[in-house]
C-alpha cells in the first residue's frame, strides 16, 4: 500500500505569540495560506509586552483588528506615570484622585498629525487571544492554528522545508512540507540554534523573577492608576506594573546570582513576604499566579534569512522591555515579510526581494534593542532616578516610542538625488517631518493626511495594504496613465490617484505635495506595507519609463 502524501502548505509559522499569530493574520490579509504551531496548549498566561504602539496599531487597522484589541486593553486604557519609592502604598498615597476618568495614550498628541490612530495599552495575554480567535474566525482564507504541537526536525531543499511535528498530548508524529517556514518561536529559538545564526549584543543584563499576582488594591489606585513604580529597599529591589488596574499585577523581582541568590530560593511563600513588604500592606491577602523567571537581555541575530527559513519577534531581536518596543518590532517584522512572501509566490517579484527582509529588519532591530537597552538601570529594570543621564536617554527614545522613527534601505529602496543642501529645502516645517523625517522620501513610511475619497474621510495609509500605490500631486495625470501601464506590463496591482482640490483624492491645495516632497507634477510610489520605495519630484518627459524602473526594482526584478 502507498504511503499517503506528506500535507503542504504555502508558510509554516513556528510560535503562536502576538508575533506568530500577527503573521498568520498578515498572510491571510495578502490571501496566502499558513499553518501556524505553538507548542503550548494556549496563548501566554502571562502579561509580558504591555502596550501597542501607534504604527502598531495602524497595522491592525488595515487587519480590521483595531476596536478588539482597543477593547480587549481597556482597563489599562488610564495606566499612565512611571514612579518610584519605598512602598507602592507610600507612592500612591501621595497623589490626589483625578476628576476626569479619560487619560490619553502617552505621547498621543504628537502622534496626532503623524498616522490615524494612536497606540494603546494592552498586554500580551489579554491581545493574544483575541488575535488567535480572529484567525480561526477567518480560517477559510487560509490561516490554521495547532497548539500542542511541537517542531522537532526540519530539513529544507531548493524547493522547501520539510518539518516533522509532534502532537504532544496524543504523541502523534507527522509530517509537512512548506514553501517557506518562519520561525517566531521567541527568544531562546530553537530553530535559530538548529541553523547556527549567531546573535550579538550587550547580552544579560540583569536577572529577575515576573511574579503575577492578585491582591485587591482598586481603593487604593483608583483614580491614581499608574503604569510602572519601581521599588528599592533593603529587604527588596523590584518593579510593580499595573495589569487591571484593579486585583492584578505583575512584580519583576530583582535577584542576584553573584551573591548566591537562585530561583529556587524564591518560594512561593517568600514572594508573598517580599511583595507585602513592596506594596506597604503587611496583612495583605495575595495570591500568586505564577512565578516566570526572566533576564532582561540584548541579542541580535546576525543573519533573519537562512535560504528558505526566516526569523521575526524575539527571534531575531530580544530586547528589555522599557521602550516599548519588543513585540511591536516583531510585528513590524510580520508585515515587513508577509507581503514580501506574497510577491514571490504569486510570481509578480523575483525571489531576491525576499533577501531585503533581513537587509531592511536587521538595522532598525538593533536601533530598537539598543535604545532600549540604555532605558535600564545596573539591574536591567527601568531607570527612574532623574539624572542627566536618563532624561537624555528618554530623548534620544521619543523617536521611536511611536514606531515610526527608522528608515529602510535596502535594494528595493530606489535611491535619490538630493543634492545640493540635502534635500533640507523639500521638507515641511511638521513634527513628522523635523522629527521623524517623514517627508515623503524612499525608505520611509508614507505622509499621513486626511483626504476625501468618493465623499467619505479616509487617511493616506487606507490606500495601501495589499498592492502598490502611486500618489501623485494635483497635476500628475500623466503619472496616472503611467501607472496603469507598469500594472499591466507587470501584472501587479497599482492604484494611482492625484491629490488635490481636483484629484481622486480631495485635500487642500499644496498641502499633500509639501507634505511628499514633491510638485504639483511630482510622485511617489508606496508599497503594500505603507513604505515609499520611490519619489519623483518633478514631472519627466517619459513617466512610463521612469516609473517602470522604480516598480521593477522595487520588486527585485533588475
């Protein structure tokens, strides 16, 4: 008898954190099937990353996701204040109880004129299950989800990757094939060990024991909520963060192996004296969830792509939590990838694009993890003391806070010439521009502005998200025609519009071209992932020709 066919799918996905379950979701949004495994029987107990930043957030937009992970954060929605003291009790008690119940995201006015939406606070546990329940909702488009399976061989080809799995409730084991395989298995990955990629960085930089717990503090904080305090004393040197606001929080207990200190010497009966005495309230009912230890750690892969495997999350970049940016990098690694993978196999790119993931994650990776990095004390928690210091820390991190603040470059980034001052006299006198520069230049995300289109009110970043995007300046029809062109020629999907008080797109006069850099006759070409990848300033004499070099390079095909 013949042995039945190994089962294949387009991605395997390796981890079903809020990365690996993002990715699934990314693919299925660009109509790529995925099988996604998480060893796990369920999503993550614990309230690891904390807060959605407002890229972040513009990217769930597009899934359709924003108002469920908005609501599935809520009760954090007013956690703000990061503070430090003897006891959270001697801390709060010093502040008076606001009027107000409604409290802005940190940083949410400036972000205003840069994207549609802000970031919020929610935690890992809480967003995780809710990004799990909307891919087996949209399972017919492609994504499926196996917890309780484990990958315990891979072996790849020319043509794809052979990965044997273990069902580890039942034993089971099984077989499937896949074009490609992504592994977001976090931190520790064993996929990277299997392929040897090495990592660099600062490495650990403190050891610490996240302690969940419940105990009633809601008359306490209520009205006073916060978001971090950190807690230094004799007896006990640790981080409180607010989870509900309510009757759970996590405590990052600091210990220090170089004096004897170990886990084990934590009991559970000793974390509950310990956290008694942080919290200020000796006869404290407490109850302990669960006991993770964990080393606030610096590490970057050196290599993202070995042949047909890719790395995202912490994976390929574990980072101290204190900037918020951990998990909001590893799904900007997602939508980076996943539209890249579906140029390939629908066979409108050529597979090098795929060699620009890494080109382009790797830099802004490092950025991330070594801000911060420098937001940690000599323990690896949150610095809180007010010094020079640290306040110059906090300034050099405000670029980033919103997940805006990088540049790509990379092969499928067409280059410009901005001679002879730089490109300084293109750039608006705008907070996107001055500080995120944000000008409508190759290598950045896309201007956002407010337009009207067919009379409803969308922002420039609704436009993209499956194909490319030509936006072009109040007098650039020819650019229109030309894009319809390079479609064709091509057979990838461009929507071009004009931007203007007569285009496609209504908006103020001037405001759009200034706002992208560019004339009335100018361009700029945006990819399914919201980045421009090419800006033509002025009208050409040819715009076929010139925009058919930018799309091919921006697909790796010359």
């Amino acid at each position: 008898m013949s042995s039945s066919p190994t089962p294949q799918t387009p991605i395997l996905i390796i981890g079903g954190g809020i990365v690996g379950l993002t990715t699934s979701l990314c693919l299925t949004h660009h109509e790529i099937p995925s099988l996604l495994i998480e060893r796990h029987t369920g999503t993550s107990i614990h309230p690891r990353a904390r807060s959605i930043n407002a890229r972040t957030m513009e990217l769930y937009r597009k899934l359709k996701l924003e108002d469920r992970v908005r609501e599935a954060g809520a009760s954090l929605s007013v956690s703000m204040g990061i503070y430090s003291g003897k006891s959270l009790k001697e801390v709060i008690s010093k502040h008076a109880k606001r009027k107000e119940e409604k409290r802005s995201f940190p940083f949410a006015s400036l972000v205003e004129g840069i994207g549609p939406v802000p970031g919020t606070f929610v935690t890992q546990d809480m967003i995780e299950p809710v990004l799990k329940e909307v891919v087996n909702e949209r399972g017919g488009g492609g994504g499926e989800v196996r917890f309780s399976t484990e990958c315990v061989d891979v072996v790849q080809d020319k043509e794809g990757v052979n990965v044997t799995l273990k069902d580890r409730q039942s034993g089971t084991i099984s077989n499937v094939r896949a074009k490609y395989l992504i592994a977001a298995d976090g931190a520790g990955s064993p996929i990277r060990s299997r392929l040897g990629i090495q990592t660099s960085g600062r490495g650990t930089m403190g050891h610490l024991l996240n302690i969940l717990f419940h105990a009633d503090l809601k008359s306490l904080v209520d009205k006073r909520e916060f978001s971090l305090c950190m807690i230094s004393r004799p007896e006990v040197c640790g981080l409180f963060t607010a989870i509900n606001n309510s009757d759970r929080w996590v405590f990052h207990l600091s210990y220090d192996p170089s004096k004897g200190e170990k886990v084990a010497d934590f009991s559970t009966e000793r974390c509950k004296e310990l956290l008694r005495i942080a919290l200020g309230f000796p006869n404290l009912d407490i109850d302990i969830i669960s006991i993770l230890p964990w080393e606030p750690s610096v590490r970057i892969a050196e290599s993202l792509q070995c042949e047909r495997i890719f790395l995202a999350g912490d994976a390929a970049h574990q980072m101290p939590p204190w900037a918020g940016q951990g998990a909001n990098s590893g799904i900007a690694d997602a939508y980076n990838l996943s539209w890249k993978i579906a140029a390939v196999l629908k066979g409108y790119a050529d597979k090098a694009l795929l060699e620009t993931y890494e080109v382009e994650r790797i830099p802004v990776g490092r950025k991330a993890a070594e801000l911060s990095a420098d937001a940690a004390d000599e323990k690896g928690i949150i610095a809180t003391e007010k010094s020079m210091k640290v306040i110059l820390g906090w300034a050099r991190r405000i670029p980033i806070i919103s997940g805006h603040g990088y540049c790509y470059k990379s092969r499928a980034i067409c280059e410009e010439d901005t001679s002879p001052l730089g490109g300084v006299t293109w750039r608006p006198w705008t907070v996107p521009s001055l500080f995120l520069a944000m000008d409508g230049r190759p290598g950045i995300r896309v201007p956002h502005l407010w337009v009207e289109h067919q009379g409803k009110r969308i922002s420039t970043l609704d436009l993209s998200g499956k194909g490319f995007v030509l936006l072009a300046g109040e007098n650039g029809a020819l650019w229109l025609e030309a894009a319809e062109k390079v479609a064709s020629a091509l057979g990838v999907d461009v929507a071009a519009y004009r931007v203007g008080l007569e285009g496609e797109l209504v908006s103020p006069k001037g405001v759009f071209e200034a706002a992208a850099g560019i004339s009335s006759n100018g361009a700029i070409l945006v990819r399914p992932d919201d980045f421009v990848v090419w800006r033509q300033r002025r009208g050409v004499d040819d715009c076929w020709v010139e925009l058919d070099l930018a799309m091919r390079r921006a697909l790796c095909l010359r």
